[in-house]
C-alpha cells in the first residue's frame, strides 16, 4: 500500500517529520503520538500514515489500516501503561475536528466525564 500525503497537512508533516512530535508507537502504516494540547494526564493521537481526511472518507481499501491501528492500540495503551480509556474520533468540523486526517484520541489516566 503505497503511503498517500496531502500538502499543507499538518499530521501528514509529523509522518516526513518536518513537523517533530513526541513520538509512543510507530511502524510502517501507523504512528502513534502525544497530543500538542492534551486534555487529559494521556492524551496520544493515532493516525495511519497515509492521508485519510476523517471517518467518513474511508474506503473498503482503508479498512485493513483502520484494523490495523485498532489492533495496536492495546499495546499503545501499555506503553502508556493505561488500563482504561476512551477512544475519540471526531468526524467534520461541527463534531469537534480541526485536523483533517484521520486520527483517533487516546485519552486515559483521569475518570472521564459523559459524552457530548
Ligand atoms: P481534532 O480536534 O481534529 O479531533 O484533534 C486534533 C488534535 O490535534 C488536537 O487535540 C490538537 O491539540 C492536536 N494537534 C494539532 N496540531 C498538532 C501538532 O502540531 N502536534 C501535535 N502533537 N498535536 C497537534
Ligand atoms: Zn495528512
């Protein structure tokens, strides 16, 4: 699978590393990294390499990376040695996304609060 990139991207510069960040977990189709503005004593970003705008964009060719990222996530939660968390994905502007590259939020090491 060929690695998709979209100028002016902020998360597509964190991949080429033009942009630096704190980086939990990386392999060749996924990086994991700690938010900039963390809400949360954890807060970590995963996102696929390749340039997906958000949830809503993905294809029937995406799903192999989109499982691939939720079948890591258990051992990015044990890097970050948190049992329990929440997984946020923000889809569109109105529903909180600001960053248009699909990324799903680690948060954890607080009790959080209800949705919405
Ligand atoms: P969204 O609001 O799109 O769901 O989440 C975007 C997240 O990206 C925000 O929590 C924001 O703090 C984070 N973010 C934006 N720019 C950067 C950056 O340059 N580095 C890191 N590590 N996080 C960023
Ligand atoms: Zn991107």
């Amino acid at each position: 699978m060929s690695i998709q990139h979209s100028d002016n991207c902020v998360f597509c510069k964190i991949v080429s590393g033009a942009i630096p960040s704190n980086k939990v977990y990386e392999d060749d189709k996924i990086l994991a990294f700690h938010d900039i503005a963390p809400v949360a004593p954890v807060h970590v970003l995963v996102i696929p390499k390749s340039h997906i705008k958000s949830a809503v964009d993905i294809t029937p060719q995406d799903a192999e990376i989109v499982g691939h990222i939720f079948s890591k996530i258990p051992e990015i939660a044990k890097l970050l040695d948190i049992a329990e968390f929440r997984i946020v994905n923000n889809c569109g502007a109105s529903a909180g996304q600001t960053e248009f590259h699909l990324h799903f939020h680690i948060l954890g090491g607080r009790k959080m609060g209800n949705m919405g």
